[in-house]
C-alpha cells in the first residue's frame, strides 16, 4: 500500500481502466476532453486520445466513462459534455 510511480496525464484525471491483455491503463481527462493510454510495463504515458467528435472543434466534450470491447480491440468513450 505504497505510491511505486507517479504517472503524468492532463488535466481533471478521473476514471481509470485497466487491460490487462494489451498491458495498457485509459485515463480520462474530464476537463482537457481526452485520454491518456498508459504503458503499464513502462510506467509511462504513451499517447493521448483527443476527443473530437463533431466536425468542428468544440470544448467541453467531458468524456464520463471508459469500456473496452469484449476482445479488447475498441475503447468506448461516453461523453457528457457539449453538443455542437
């Protein structure tokens, strides 16, 4: 019950998701609209999800919940925030 590493993403990190069979962890971000994937043999962050899904850009998207796809290949995001 001890802090091993320290890990950082952006701002608002909330929701955590683990998948155990790629080795990845998913943080939401829930003010920066994104996620941040993390290499969880390395302990580092490895790319950020920026979340866009209008055609044209928008703030406040506050991505809310994170699923993976039964085989593991789709990361689902649920999105609470704006509409365009």
């Amino acid at each position: 019950m001890a802090v091993t590493h320290t890990i950082s993403v952006e701002l608002h990190p909330t929701a955590i998701l683990w998948d155990e069979a790629h080795r990845r962890v998913y943080v939401r971000q829930r003010n920066k609209d994104s996620v941040s994937v993390i290499d969880s043999e390395t302990n580092r962050a490895i790319r950020t999800i920026r979340l866009q899904p209008f055609n044209r850009a928008v703030s406040g998207i506050a991505p809310t919940a994170l699923a993976l796809s039964p085989d593991g290949n789709k990361l689902y995001i649920a999105c609470g925030g704006s509409t365009p």
